[in-house]
C-alpha cells in the first residue's frame, strides 16, 4: 500500500484513509456485535477524531496522564466510539476484545465515556451539553494553572501552555448550558479552547429543522468566538485537509476561543442508513454493515477488520507521543532549574498535599456570638486564600451573598476587561448567572488537575446545577459547592428562593457528601475537612455541598468531633440520656434550646449534631452507638426541610420536626414560629416520643 502523501499541507497517506474507514467499520460491527449503539456518528466522524488523535494533539499514548498533554473531550458522549476507536488505534491501552466487549460488562467501553474506567478518557460524558462545559472548565484551570507556575512567559513557551478540543454534536448546542458555558468561555477570551461541532442536522425525531433553525455560527461569533466552516468533500465526506487547517488556525486564534463547524453526514458511507436518524441510535443491521465495508474496500464477511499495516501505522503515534514528551521534559527541567520554589510549589501540588500548617490559619469562633453560617465560611476562606493558592472560586453572580469572594482585588478577567481587579491568573471567578455551566465548568476544572475548585448560589438554584452535581458524584470529583439561604430562614424573599426538599434530595446522590454545620465553628471544622478529604489521604475525594444559612445563629464551643459528621454537642444531665434530639444547621439551637427545657422537666436530654450525615455513615458502629445508643428509642429529628433523611434515625418511637411544605414570605423568625420550628415544639415533640417509647 502506498504511504505517499495526498495532500501537500497536511501528510495525508492512503494508510492514514485506510486507518479512517477501519475506524468506520469498527464501530459498525462493535455495535452490530451487542445490538445496540450509536454507530452514525462515530462513522462520519472518523476523520475528524483521526486528524485530532493522529495529527494534532500534543499527547503520549503510553502515559494518559501526562501533566504537559492537549485534552480532548468527547461532548457527544453517546458517540463513544468515535474515542474508543482512536484510543485503539492510538495504542492507549484499548486493545481489538475492548471494542468487541463495546457495552457489555465489566468491559472497557461501556455505552459513554467515563473517566477513571478507561486511560484516554477525560471526563464522563453522556448527557448532551455537559462536555463543552467541562472543556471550558479545563480551559480555565489550564491559565489559572499557568499563572500559579510560570506567569511571565512567553505566549506558547511555557510548559504549561497546551490546548483543550472537543467534539460536540447537534444535540449538544440545543441544551441551554452550551449557551451559558460558551457565553462564560467567550467573555473569558479562552484562546486555548476549540469546540468543532458535528453539524450533522440529525436527532433521534429526525432532521433537526424539527427544532431548531437559529445561525449557531453568527450565535458563537456573538460569545465572541473565533469561527470558521469546513465544507466537505465532494463526495460528502469530512475533509481531513480542511479539518487539519482549520485547527491549525484555531490553534494560532490565541485571543478567543475558537468554534469550527463542519457539516457531515451520518453514517456516511453505508449505501442506505447515511442521513438517517436510525442510524443516531440503531445497529446498522447486518446487510447495512456488508454493503458498507464494501463501499469501503473491506471483506463484508468479516468482522472487526483491521490489517497489520493500519495498525502499525495508527501505533507510530506511541513513538509521536514519547518524542513529544521528552522535549516538553527538557523544557520542563528548565523550568524546574530556573524557579525552584514554583517547582517546589508544583511538586507539592502535584502530590495532593496541602501547605505545612494550613490548619493554624483557620478562624476560631468566639462561642456565644451570632455569626451567619455563610459569614463564617467567608472567613475561612479568606483565611486559607492567603496561604494555599491553588485554592480558587467564585459564584453565580452571587458573591456578595454566599461570601465567596477569596481575594477581592484579584478576579478571574481576561487581558482587556476594563475593571481595575482583572487578572488573567485571579483568584475570583465570576461566573455570571450561570449556575449550571458553574457546576460543569468546576467538574472540567478539578479534572483538569492542579487546582482546588469551589463555587457559590443559593441552595434552592442546586436544581439548576443538578445534572452536573450529579456528574461530579459519579466521577468522585474533589469539588465544593458553597450553597447558601439554606432554609426558610432567608425570610422574605419567599417560597420561590426557600429550599424545602433540597437537602434531602442531594442527600439521595450517591457520593455527595453534604454538609450543614451549626454554627461558625462547625463551619471551620467542615471547610478543613473537606479540603483534608480531597487530598492523597482519600484518594479521589469526592464533592462536598455546604449548606450555609443567611441569619445569624449561636455559636458554640468548638468541638472536633463535627468532623465524624455526629456528635455529642451537648450531653444529658442528671443520669442517662431518655430522649435525644439531633439536629442540622440552624435548628441546632432550637435543639439546644428544647433541652434546657427538658431538663428543667427533670427529662435528661441529649443534643446531637449531625452537619454530615454521609461521614457520619462513615463512622464504625461502635462509634455511631456512642452517638445514638440503641437503648434510647425516644427520639426526636430537627431539620427546616422535608424529613425524608431522618426516619433511619428516629426509628418508630421517634419523632420528626420537619417542613412538608413551601414556605412563605415573611420574616425568618416568624416563618420559624408559624411553622413549627419553635424549642416548644421540639419539646413537645420529645413528649410525644417518649410517650410512643413508652407503649
């Protein structure tokens, strides 16, 4: 077979179209093989994905997660394929069985991308949209992460410098958190950035004239995007030529982040099912799949071809990829050489270690004092800012309220924004009102690595982030999500900004781990946890969600047991506990205050508080038993949300303050009084449950 080149600009062999059409074929028969898949896609887009993979990216197969490599993010994460087909020929570790194992399991392809299971793969994606979000999150901690290193060099000199590409498809610009994302990476100037789209005017209904018919060119030239598009060959195929130039392009576009559309056609080039939605979602069926490889020069009696010649050729990119390490090392070690106490800094970064004496610099609270759980997580951070920089965030327009601002002299702007506070390499990011793209942006940026990410709203807009928390929990990401006005108790505003059944519901993620601290110390406690957690000590970590109140509320002697997320805050006088209240966030006080009630009664009462009850899960049963003895069946929860936590803990005896329902506007203190969240109430409800105890 020929390797002479065919086009001039590019280096372009029949090897390299033959490597192209058996991508093609191979994710044709993987998902005939299961019965099930999206084998379009990864069809027409085979030329695309080969050019990135085999052409462009700065990558080294052997080594995935090499700190100086391009990222590259599959939006169209249903697209699978098109990664598990470049990671195979690529020599990644994705051998001929993966592919033939494609979503069955235990297997190493399973039906979307998903980070951790498969080396080459960045981040999970699946629901449409989540990906670009992810990239601009990549694309960010990337310039943070040069500023923390190397801030002085060059454009394009610096270790550090390398390039974020993602695939989206048409499905993906339709969910509205492409808007806020691509709007957020083009008011940042993300110039390490380049989104091709897949215009292949297909969704599952059919054309996409069903739906839509707006100009997404002139739409991202308004984000403020470099934009271009690459027109086919004439035979309808993608043009890798073309292609090849237009991200050479992009990558010299270092102002703006740049948007290349090229229009394909699905399936191309199976005879019958090219152009069709069956094709988005369906196997080919097996005569589809034989006139295919034919139309392609392959032997339609076999399955999962690939010849000796493309796969020697496609594995010259392990030799690409050590080349291209080895000269970003040297340069590396030079850098090393030339800044020994950032190289010192990026070593311990790099080994998920925190600053020696972190700790010392976390606020003690005064007990006694009325402090807002938010005002208190705003010191800390203010506190911990000053001496681990790679602690960073923002908030959804919301900084002011959720006290998210680490350094206000010091925001997260692009060369040219005209406020006096703007740095490329701040420290505050200012999301806009963009709660979702925050949340997606956050995932992309703590896989990106290097950096520890928060980011701020209201607890009742989590609804907005809910697919990207959700997202952030299967991936064990180490993010933090500052959620203030966690109750009623942010007053007048109203039913509408009044969280009622959130905490129970993210409670229900699996590997979300929320937090509802008392008072301002249990909010120092939980902020040096959560940070404690995302280090080498617990492995990936996992994302964390404080719940922080916008009223004042009583703060209490420290105590470090907050940590195991229960504990004993106050305990029974007068002999053995006969009843215990357990309580979270602002309610603790309405507890604390029910017990002197109780003991003024001659009814011995102990208050837990349970900030965390994901840690406190975590505690071992004998532990736990110290907390919540089994011997005590009266028993009383307190939480100014729905109760749906709390039944495990109360058992039958047990009782239940809780709110079933919206709120209202109004005052906080009367909306506690008008609905039930009194220490009379808490009281009563003690009775009650000692009473049923008693039965």
């Amino acid at each position: 077979m020929s390797t002479k080149p065919t086009t001039t600009e590019l280096e372009w062999t029949e090897l390299d179209q033959r490597a192209v059409d058996t991508a093609r074929i191979l994710a044709a028969d993987a998902v005939q093989k299961v019965g099930n898949g999206h084998p379009g896609t990864a069809m027409s887009l085979a030329p695309a994905a080969y050019t990135l993979f085999q052409k462009v990216m700065r990558h080294d197969p052997a080594d995935p997660e090499w700190v100086g490599r391009d990222r590259f993010v599959l939006s169209a994460g249903h697209s699978s394929l098109t990664l598990y087909t470049q990671l195979y020929l690529g020599g990644f570790g994705l051998e001929l069985d993966d592919l033939k194992a494609f979503r069955t399991w235990g297997s190493k392809t399973p039906g979307h991308p998903e980070y951790g299971h498969t080396a080459g793969v960045e981040t999970t994606t699946g629901p449409l949209g989540q990906g670009i979000a992810n990239a601009v999150g990549m694309a960010m901690a990337a310039r943070y992460e040069r500023g923390l290193f190397d801030p002085e060099a060059a454009p394009g000199t610096s270790p550090f410098d390398h390039m974020v590409y993602a695939i989206a498809g048409d499905g993906c610009l339709q969910e509205g958190i492409s808007h806020e994302a691509s709007a957020l990476a083009g008011h940042q100037k993300l110039g390490n950035l380049v989104l091709l789209w897949d215009d292949n005017h297909i969704s599952i209904e059919g054309d996409t004239e069903t739906a839509v018919s707006e100009d997404t060119l002139k739409r991202y030239e308004a984000y403020g995007w470099h934009v271009q598009r690459v027109a086919q060959q004439a035979n309808g195929d993608l043009d890798p030529k073309a292609l090849f130039e237009a991200l050479q392009a992009a990558k010299a576009e270092t102002g703006r982040p740049s948007f290349i559309a090229a229009r394909s056609i699905i399936a191309w080039p199976a005879p019958h099912a090219q152009g069709t939605e069956a094709s988005h979602g369906s196997a080919l069926g097996d005569d589809e799949v034989a006139a295919t490889k034919r139309v392609l020069g392959f032997d339609p009696e076999q399955t999962f071809e690939v010849s000796d010649e493309v796969i020697a050729h496609t594995r010259k990119a392990l030799d690409r990829g050590r080349e291209a390490k080895a000269a970003w090392e040297k340069d590396f070690s030079a850098w090393r050489t030339a800044n020994p106490e950032r190289a010192a800094e990026f070593d311990r970064i790099q080994a998920n270690e925190l600053p020696a004496g972190w700790e010392d610099k976390l606020p003690v609270f005064e007990p006694g004092t009325g402090v807002a759980t938010r005002a208190a997580s705003g010191k800390v951070l203010q506190a911990l800012g000053a001496v681990i920089p790679e602690l960073w965030g923002g908030s959804a327009d919301l900084a002011g309220s959720n006290n998210t601002t680490i350094d206000k002299n010091s925001s997260f702007l692009p060369k040219g924004n005209p406020l006096p506070e703007a740095d490329p390499y701040g420290r505050t990011i200012h999301y806009g009102i963009r709660e979702h793209a925050m949340a997606a942006a956050m995932n992309g940026i703590a896989l990106h690595g290097h950096t520890r990410i928060y980011g701020g709203t209201f607890l009742v807009f989590s609804d907005y982030m809910r697919n990207a928390v959700r997202l952030s929990s299967l991936m064990h990401l180490p993010v933090t999500y500052v959620w203030t006005h966690d109750s009623i108790g942010l007053g007048e505003d109203g039913p509408t900004h009044q969280p009622v059944e959130h905490l129970a519901s993210l409670r229900a993620i699996p590997g979300l781990n929320i937090v509802r601290p008392a008072d301002a110390n249990e909010t120092a406690i939980a902020w040096r946890e959560i940070l404690k957690r995302h280090t080498k000590v617990f492995g990936k970590g996992a994302p964390h969600g404080l719940a922080l109140t916008r009223q004042g509320v009583p703060t209490y002697e420290r105590n470090e047991d907050a940590a195991k997320g229960g504990y004993v805050m106050f305990e029974a006088d007068g002999g053995a506990p006969q009843v215990v209240l357990i309580a979270t966030g602002s309610e603790v006080h309405l507890a604390v205050d029910a017990r002197e009630q109780l003991q003024a009664e001659g009814i011995p009462t102990r208050v837990v508080s349970m900030p965390s009850v994901e840690w406190f899960e975590e505690q071992d049963e004998a532990y736990k038993a110290t907390v919540l003895p089994a011997s005590v069946t009266a028993r009383v929860a307190v939480e100014a949300g729905i109760g749906l936590t709390w039944h495990q803990y109360v058992g039958d005896a047990g009782r239940i303050v809780s709110l079933e329902h919206f709120g209202a506007s109004a005052d906080a203190k009367v909306l506690f009084r008008e609905f039930g969240f009194t220490a009379e109430a808490v009281a009563a409800a003690a009775k009650d449950s000692l009473a049923a105890a008693a039965r």
